[in-house]
C-alpha cells in the first residue's frame, strides 16, 4: 500500500495546485465591472483606407492585432466640414460637432479684440517645465465638457494624463480637468506642461526628461523598415511636387542629425514632429506615465489619451501616396505592437479599453490627380481675396471690408458695414455671389443664411455642423473634390469629402467582442459611448449616439 500511496498523493497535489493556477488564471482574465484603464489612440491624419492598403505590410501584433481581436467599424466618419487637427480632437473627446464645442478651428477672428484666436494658445498660461514660451496653452477655449471631464466629476481617485508632441493634440483630448498634460518643447526636446495643469513637473517627468532621449533619436538616420522595392503601395521615392523637408530633402535616407542642426550649434527638437521617431519617443513617455502614474491599477478608472502627431506633418510634406507615409505607418505598426505588449504585462488586456481612431485624413496632392486626369487643382485664395476687395471697394466704397481670411473662412468688418448702413446680409451674399464664380469654389455659404436655415443632410449640414455663431467667420467657402488651398505643402485636409472624414475606428480589450461593422458611425459616437460603458453622464455638450452594440 505504501509502495502506491506516494505515487497517488503525489499525483493528487500536481492536480490539485495545476487546477488551482489555471481557476487563478481563468479568474484574472474575467473582465471587471469596469475597465481600470481607458487607452484613447489618436493618429492624426490617418485616412481609412490606410488599413487596407498596408495589411499586407502590417505585422500580426499591431494594426492587425487589434483588428482581429476587436470590433471594427469600417464606416466612421467627421460630421462637419473644416476637418483641421482642432475641431478632430475636440469632437472626439466631447461627442459634439465644432457648433457646439466651440473648436471651429485651428485658429479664428475675434472681432471684439480684432486678434487671432488660436484654439489652445494662451498667453496668461506660464510653461512648467521649461524657460520657453511653448507651454502657453490651455483648453479653456473648449466651450463644452470631454468624456474624461465627466469622469473626474463623479470620481476624484481616477487619474486623466494625456500626450502628444503638439500641444493641440493633449490640451484638447486632456480636456478641462486632466490631472496631466505633456507635449513637447522643441527647444529643449523635454516634455513640458502648462500652469493650467501643474506648478511643477512630477518628479518621474524630471527623471524621464533626464535621460536625453529626444537626443539619441535625433542622432541617427531616417531609413525604411524595408528596402524600397517593396514599398509597392506607393509612388517612387522621388517625386517632383513633394516639399519634403526643403530642397533636396525628399528622399531616402534622412540625416536626422543633420536636418536638425541649426547653425552648427544646437538642435531643432522640433524635428521630431516630423518624422517617426516622434512616435517612439511619444510611445516611451505614455509608458512612463502608466508606470509611474500608476494607471490601471485600482478599481477607479483612469484614462490615458496617447495622440500620434507626426503622422500629420509626414503626410502634409509628402502626400499620402509617399514612401514616407507608408514606413511612417509600418513603423507605427511595430510601436503599437510594443505597447499591446507593455499593457498585457502590465495590466492585463481584460482590463483595458482601447479605442484608436484619427481626427480627420488627408487629401491626395492635386499634382498627382491632375496628372491622372482627375479634376483638380489649388485655389488661389490670394488672388481671390484681392479681387473680392476690389469689388466690394468698386461697390460700397474704399474701406476695410474683409478683416481675415484663414482656411475658406472670411472674416468682415463687421462694425464698418454697421456704420456704413450697410445690409450685413445684403453685403455677404453679395460676396457669396463673388466668390462661387472662381475655379474651385464648389459652395460658400453666409452664416446669415446658417443660422436661419436647417440643413438636414449633405454638404451644407457639414458646412452648418462647422459653424458657431460666435467663432466663425461670415462666410464659409467649400471647395471641389481634389482642390486644395494654394499652399506650401504637398498636402492637407480641411474638407467634407470621404478623403478627409473617413477615418479608421477600433475598439479593444475589455468586453469588446470581435466584429466587423459597416454600419455609419460618427465620430462624435465616441465620447458617448464610453460614458455609456463607464455608467457615467455624457459631456454636457453631447450631439453623439452610444453605438448600441457595443453595450450588449
């Protein structure tokens, strides 16, 4: 007997401490309640189709990862027209279109102050964190509350940080009461932050922007992950019309160290807002701040906004059909690859919610479509505007009719038109009048006839979802499909064509089941729908709907 008891003894505790880890492991991998921690991933600029045309290029652990194992839906899009970086962050974070949240642009006119508002600049706002005057920002321009506002309301234990190179994408993600928001100093290549946030920069921040990394980024070269023949989703490396980073600039490899010296002196941290190794470095803070932070680690939900900015001046200097914009993308693909990977360890992926998705995408440079054949072209807005002053000059008389025009807004004189007794809507038709004869202009709209109107669908519900009657200007010019404002980039957005408002978006992690979804989904679903999975209110400016499958 003795001879068999061991033997079965033995076999019993193997089974019994085997059957215990795996109940142990099985019980840790059963979602909670909540999510402990809320990822928002935000790659400016990044056109829906951009899934589709690197898949084959995308490792299994990023892009792909994500996809597979979350639900995707494939038909998100802006609502409004003036899909410029502000009113995309804003619009996501409140669940509301630029009319309600007040973000109408990168910048507008106050008449009042006869001065250029910028949407989170703010000189009363001293930097932490630095000597410069980069840390001036804040979100006191955003007229409504963000999901992670709503959040802080009903839980003072939950922590909000938010980063991003350029300090639009943080301060508005952050939103009012983030306990954190971090971008960059191009001065000095430190994460900075604003006395809107912070007296001083926690102490992990110090230690972080201790060790230099901006510098070892910058002291290398920028290559392809692959050789250049197999970048088959893009035009040839040298392209006459890209602007690139100056004159003989456009093209593979990139000298970082080089291209950020200045005068043999010092560098240009501002550098790495352009290229993406501006990514890597974003990434390596994020996981500082969860680490140090201590994200995720309670039963109180924190929230975590990481913003890819780099992906915007790339695509901007070189066209989305670039070989730059391609690397840019499949080295993106290995970075999020590494943060899954970090947030398993760390966290657990039953833990925490991942939504990523861009804040608008980007046009294909007229050059390109026109030698295709495509109707395109540039608007020539200077000249435009000059003709529009000689007319109404020849009209109504010498005067300083047109305060600013900035980005198919224009902005009048509104107090001489009252003084010269002068019909404001008489006066702005007229210019609308004007305007639609030159080539390019597809609409313009007066906000006269915005706020008396209703539109219900189309490109003037777009035009009328960009308008706030305090911020915008008094006329709003849309262009033709694949016309751009004469500027001095390859590229850009500021449109409500699919080129511009499709944009890719995936949820992940906690609870989110694997799907595939065609249905029209608004970015402004998005705030919404994680108040509805957090059980908490919705910001107080919401337009947005919960997308109802995902609550099942």
């Amino acid at each position: 007997m003795t001879i068999h008891t061991k033997p079965i003894s033995f076999l019993f505790i193997i089974l019994f401490f085997g059957l215990t880890a795996i109940q142990a492991q099985n019980r840790r991998a059963i979602p909670p309640e909540k999510p402990k921690l809320i990822v928002s991933i935000v790659v400016e600029q990044m056109r829906y189709d951009f899934i589709d045309r690197y898949w084959n290029q995308f490792e299994d652990n990023g892009f792909k990862r994500l996809i597979l194992e979350g639900s995707f839906y494939k038909n998100a899009h802006l609502n409004y027209m003036l899909t410029q970086s502000s009113p995309g962050y804003a619009s996501i974070y409140t669940g509301a279109e630029p009319s309600v949240h007040g973000i109408v642009a990168d910048q507008w006119y106050k008449s009042i102050s006869d001065q250029k508002i910028f949407s989170t600049k703010n000189g009363k706002m001293k930097t932490v964190g630095s000597a410069s005057f980069y840390g001036e920002h804040s979100p006191e321009q955003l007229i409504t509350s963000t999901v992670s506002d709503e959040l802080k309301l009903i839980d003072k234990q939950s922590k909000v940080i938010s980063v991003g190179i350029d300090p639009i994408a943080p301060v508005l993600s952050g939103g009012h009461l983030a306990d954190g928001a971090y971008w960059l100093d191009p001065q000095t290549g430190f994460w900075i932050s604003s006395q809107y946030y912070l007296k001083e920069l926690p102490k992990w921040v110090r230690q972080f922007n201790d060790k230099k990394l901006a510098d070892n980024y910058l002291n290398r070269s920028w290559t392809t992950l692959k050789e250049l023949s197999k970048y088959v989703e893009s035009r040839n490396d040298t392209v006459d019309y890209e602007t690139g980073y100056g004159v003989n600039i456009n093209y593979f490899p990139y000298d970082l160290a080089k291209m950020s010296n200045i005068e043999g002196k010092y560098p240009d941290y501002g550098l790495l807002s352009q290229v993406p190794v501006g990514n890597n470095y974003t990434k390596d803070f994020a996981i500082a701040a969860i680490v140090n932070e201590d994200l995720g680690k309670d039963a109180h939900p924190d929230f975590l906004m990481l913003n890819f900015t780099p992906s915007k001046e790339i695509s901007n200097r070189f066209g989305p059909l670039s070989v730059e914009v391609e690397d840019t993308y499949l080295q993106l693909d290995k970075e999020l690859a590494h943060f899954l990977s970090f947030l398993d360890q760390e966290i657990g992926k039953e833990n925490v919610l991942i939504v990523l998705t861009s804040n608008h995408g980007v046009a294909y440079a007229p050059q390109f479509l026109s030698s295709k054949r495509i109707p395109a072209g540039n608007f020539k807005s200077t000249y435009s505007i000059a003709l529009l002053k000689s007319y109404l000059n020849a009209t109504y008389g010498h005067g300083d009719w047109i305060k600013l025009y900035h980005n198919q807004q224009i902005f009048l004189n509104r107090l001489l038109i009252e003084d010269s007794k002068i019909n404001l809507e008489e006066f702005q038709q007229k210019i609308v009048d004007f305007i639609i004869q030159f080539d390019g202009v597809a609409n313009a709209v007066a906000s006269s006839t915005l706020m008396k109107s209703e539109f219900n669908r189309g490109i003037f519900e777009k035009m009328q979802n960009s308008y706030n009657q305090s911020r915008s200007g008094d006329i709003i010019i849309n262009l033709e499909p694949g016309w751009l404002e004469d500027i001095n980039t390859t590229s850009t957005s500021n449109s409500p064509y699919v080129y511009d408002t499709h944009v890719p978006l995936i949820w992940y992690g906690w609870r989110i089941k694997r799907q595939e979804n065609n249905n029209e989904i608004s970015i402004i679903d998005i705030a919404p729908t994680i108040s509805a999975l957090l059980n908490i209110a919705k910001p107080n400016g919401s337009t947005g709907k919960p997308i109802d499958d995902l609550l099942k």
